[in-house]
DNA sequence: GTTAGCACTCGACGAGGTAGAGTGCTAACA
DNA sequence: TGTTAGCACTCTACCTCGTCGAGTGCTAAC
C-alpha cells in the first residue's frame, strides 16, 4: 500500500492535532477539520489502512488515533516545515549574545535558560570542553607552599582556573620563567593537540627551566584534561511536568533521576555531531530513560569543526516545527557569536 | 491536661513508627511494640488525649493516628537525641575534605553530593558569598583592547575571575602599577568592609595612578557585587519521589520548581542563621513551596562568624535524629576544614 | 486506673450498570 | 470504483452498591 496525497494529508493533521491536544484523534474530529473535505467513514478507511502501515494505533477500541512514533519520523523527515521566527523572539535570542560578550561560560549558560523559557520544554547545552579551545594566555600564580594557581584564558573568552601541587614550594622567579615558555609554546595553539605540539616546542627551547618545566607540563595536562569533563547545563527540568505523558510519577521520576545525571547527559550530547541538527524520536534514543522522549540536537562549532551541543528534551509529541526552527537560529547565532570572539 | 511520662513515651514511639512507615498507627500496633507493655483499649484513651492537645490527628475516623506538627516540634525539642555517627560515616565524611584540599568550592560541591547521598533526602548547601571572604591576593590581567581580567584569591583557596571592561585600552605597565596598588590596600583584608578601607588606603597612598585606580575600584567592587550573589547548591532532588506525601505530581511538581530556584533556596538558607541549627517544619516555613516539608539547617563557620549553611529538605515525617547527627558533625568538619584551610 | 468486649465508622476494593465516544462493516449511492 | 450514511459493537470512564477489615469509642467488669 502506497502513502498517497490523501493519506498524507490525513496523517500530517493527526500528528499536529496530537501534538496540540495530547488526546487521541478520532474521525469525526477529523473531517469537520478545516483543509479536509472527507466523509468521518472516509477517514476511517484511511486510518484503518494507516493503522495497518504502522503509522497509527488505538489506545483501546473505541479510542481515536494516535500517531506511532513512526509517524513522527515521517512528520519530521517529509512533513514539516521550519519558518522564520517572529522578530521579537529572535531579538530576544540575540540579545543574550549582545549581553554576555566577554564571557562565553555565562552566555552559555544563558543559552540554556533562555532555550526552555522560549519553547518550554527541557533545555539541554553541552558547553565546549576543554580539548576544542584555544589558548591565549598561561598566568601561574604562586598560592602557597607547593600549591600554584595556573590560570588559562582562551580565545573564545573561557577562563579557567587549575590548582596545581608540585612536589616542591615554587620559587616565584622561576615560576615567571617558566610561565614564559609555556606562554611562547601555547600562544594560540589549540588544546587537543597539547601533547605532541609542547613536547617539540620545548625540546626546541634552552633546557634552562628543565626541572620545573618538567614537572608542570604533565600537571597541566591532567588538570587540563580533569577539566575536560563536558558540562551540561540543563534548564527548566520542571517542565517535564507540564505534560500529561509524564502524569505518572515513575516516569516522571526516571527522567528527573536521568536529567540529573552529568554523565548521562554528556553522553547523550556528544554521541552524534556528524550532522548539524539531530532528531531522536523515543525508542531512537539509546538511553533507556529517555525512550519515551524525544530529543532535537543542533551542534555548534569553531570554524566549521563541532565544539557542543544545544539541546530540547520533550515527550515523543513535540512541537518539531518549531523547536527546530528555533534551534536552527540558535545555533547561527551562537556560531556567529563565537566566531565575533574569536575574531576580536 | 499534662503530658506525663507514658504519653510521652506513646508520642514518642508513634512518631518513630511513622517515620519508618508512612502509615497512620494504631492502638494495636502500638501496644505490641516492645517498650510499651499497656493494652491496646488503655493506648487508645491516650492516644484519645493527645489528639485533644493537638499532638495527633486521624485522617479519618477508622484510622491509626499520625503526628501533627506539633507533635514533630515536640519530638525535635525533647524527645529525639542526637547520637555519634558510625565510624565508617564519619570516615567517608572526612575524607571528602581530604580530597579536596586546595579548592574550598570544590569541596562545597562534593559537600552537598555527600550529604544527599548519606540522607538520603535533598540536600542544600549555601556557598560563603564573596562578602564572608577574606582577599589574600589579587591579580590584573590584560585580556583585549578595554577589558581585563581579574583573577582574586581568597585566603580561603576560593578563586574568582572578573572581567572589566574600562573606558579606554589599558596599558600594560600601568595596570601593573594598579595592580601593586590594589595589592597593598587589599592583603589581608575582609571583602565585606571593602568600601572604606580602600578609600582611606587609597588616599594615604600617592595619587601617582590615580585616574584609571580611580575607575577599576569601583568596577571591582561592582563586580564583586554581582558575583556575591550567593550561590546554592542543590543535589539529590530526584530523592523526593522516593517518598509517598509526593506521589501527588501536583506537589512533587510544586517542590522541584522551588528547588529549582536559585534565589528561592538562597532566601530559605539565609534567613536565619542566628542558631548553629535550626529545624523548621511543615508550616513554619516561609516560603509556600515548603509548607509541606521539614528543613534542617546548619551554618558553618569563619573564626565564629557564619558564611554558609548546609541542610536538608524532606518531608515533615523526615528522620530528625539522624539528619540532626549528620549535620552537626558534617558542619564541624567543614568548620574545621576552612579553618585548617586559613592558617595553612 | 486498666482492660476486655462490642458496636460502630470509614476507606479500600471489586462487581455491576450506564453513558458516550469511536470504531468496523454493510449496503446504497454517484 | 470510490464515497458515504447507518448501525451494531466495543471499550473506557464514571458512578453506585456491597463487603471486608482496620481501628475506634464506649461500657462494664476487674
């Protein structure tokens, strides 16, 4: 059996009715639907011939439609439309990025507030970790006794911090030192690439710093790769509750108990940038907490390579449409963000 | 009518059992518990007295009794007792500061993972404000055209990153001299009084940089401001579905929206921190979301004064003994981590 | 003052009955 | 041949009713 025009058409309106309703979709309703000029008996032998391609079931009986998610796959691939977003939502997207200009971590971290506020659903960003920076500048500090203070700042406008303990107390002169040829070796090399890159730039210079330099570099890097643990901020994890499908208190249980789950969320995140925007739809999702979820990806990127993810969380009855469309430019202008810090 | 010796110790035993299992108690339940050595006809007279003063109520007439918050209230300031800790516990608390000697915030963090692990309950856990620190060093540096970055260490191994942003590029030597400037005027000296002592310093000291020392204080001050927003750290939230007052979705919702605030939980941890521990349940709560909930505080500690407060959210029927136990040893701990921490 | 006995109350639970939504099938129609 | 109206059927949601059991309060005896 072929999925003509008609059928199309009738299952494209059961999907978006669902999905506005959360009830399912009965014939009746169906024909007085405006767009479809088909007798409620008409319709009926559609649904019957969907039932039987997979697209549709009955939650008992005498019970309406409701779209497997089989359909939501068909919806997404074939049937949806992105649009534009109204003005006034995206100047209120763009303005995160105008407020937060000199510090990436927080206008991440406002993406992701923003994000659930705008579509209502759970928000999700992987911020990027440590190995897709770049660094401009090394600071050692003294703190005390064997402890020092090392201090990154990145081109994309990261700071972060690392406590390192070295074996001995640190003689401030020397620490300057070799502050300087750190300094000269990772000017603005990138941080995945620290190993082989220092090694030879080292080698290259006096050995004068040796002992110290010695220690320091593999401290840096442990510590480098510690912090390289991705972050997740999840935001508006409340308003799973908002929908009917997580009405019974087990499911919504697992899912809160899996949202809080730094390394669960990571996973999730991460497992796929090889495409600019990823739509997992309930049992597509590999983590059995979320297989009655669906899950919209868009990764963000430096110069074209992927550095993280924005995310949204929802039941399998997601309004696609349009958290797509607002992912899509979130995504642009996240990149173009970035892409201005770098540049700067 | 008094509360003589065998109520007392009815009270006392009802308010166990119903701790341990959620359900109402009954006379008969009552009098075969080991301890009470009375019939069942003489409890129920009793337990007829208690309601009358308050301390019990039925859901309906056939029931058990439960405590009322009264009830709780009296158990919390005369019967419960606070017991020492298995030693295990006491170990695996220990060791959370051991392993995180040289970052307080870190181990602020792993504070409330510990304590929602061990309770079992949310844990909730106020980090000191930049206001209760006390400044050890502070650092200026150069990150693009007008902004720079400044890296402050506290001498309680908190470490805090500001960006400024001035009028005009700094220049490099000058921010120097700043920079040595500020250093002298804010060793050693509380964040708190910032304000006059920086300008009597400030005076007494030559005006040889004056214009650009004259716009980085209050930036700094501002900044500092803004990061003393003080920050809650909230874990184990999932656990609340653990308990059966919250199986309704409507409060469980109710309770994880408050918890997801930040300001909320901020105001709820730092409205009184008059006493070393303070227990607020069900009504004598402020804050609506909690009105259903017993709280558990405990301030910790610099040189007496307090900067932060763990505790614990629950329902009323929560473990009193026990979490009391728990926070008075894991506040001293911390109390004595901070302090170890100052005078290294 | 304490206890046994007993009638009473109330919620939980399952059975049975009704209403309404929605279906599938059949036969008639264009 | 595709479409439609009509109708019997099915199933859930909801209500009521009756039973069971836990727990009570009261009374009378110890």
């Amino acid at each position: 059996m072929a999925l003509d025009e008609r059928k199309l058409k009738i299952l494209d309106t059961i999907v978006k009715e669902y999905i506005q309703t959360a009830e399912p979709v009965g014939s009746r309703t169906l024909s007085k639907n405006a767009g479809i000029n088909i007798s409620a008996a008409t319709i009926r032998n559609e649904m019957a011939d969907l039932e039987e391609m997979g697209y549709l079931y009955q939650p008992h009986t005498s019970a309406g439609r409701v779209p497997s998610e089989k359909a939501y796959r068909l919806y997404v691939d074939q049937l949806m439309q992105i649009f534009e977003l109204d003005q006034l939502l995206e100047d209120e997207i763009k303005s995160v990025y105008m407020n937060y200009m000199n510090e990436l971590t927080k206008a991440i971290e406002q993406t992701a507030a923003l994000l659930s506020r705008i579509t209502n659903y759970t928000s999700l960003v992987l911020a990027p970790g440590a190995r897709s920076l770049n660094c401009k500048y090394v600071k050692l500090m003294p703190l005390e006794e064997e402890n020092i203070l090392m201090v990154l700042i990145t081109k994309e406008k990261i700071v972060k911090n690392f406590v390192i303990t070295l074996s001995a107390p640190a003689d401030e002169a020397q620490l300057e030192k070799v502050n300087n040829v750190l300094n000269i070796c990772l000017k603005d090399s990138s941080l995945a690439d620290l190993s082989d890159q220092l090694a030879d730039k080292i080698d290259a210079l006096s050995h004068e710093e040796g002992v110290m330099l010695q220690e320091v570099i593999p401290l840096f890097k442990k510590a480098l790769l510690e912090s390289d643990k991705e972050v997740v901020y999840a935001e508006g994890m409340d308003k799973i509750f908002n929908f009917p499908e997580f009405a019974d208190i087990d499911k919504a249980k697992r899912l809160i108990e899996a949202l809080n789950k730094q390394n669960v969320l990571a996973n999730l995140l991460s497992d796929d940038t090889s495409s600019d925007m990823n739509i997992r739809i309930g049992e597509e999702n590999q983590v059995e907490a979320f297989k009655d979820c669906s899950l919209i990806t868009a990764t963000y990127k430096i110069n074209g390579r992927p550095i993280g993810t924005v995310g949204v969380v929802g039941p399998t009855r997601m309004n696609y449409d349009y958290v797509v469309s607002v992912l899509d430019f979130l995504r642009e202008e996240l990149n173009a963000h970035i892409s201005r810090l770098l540049n700067e």
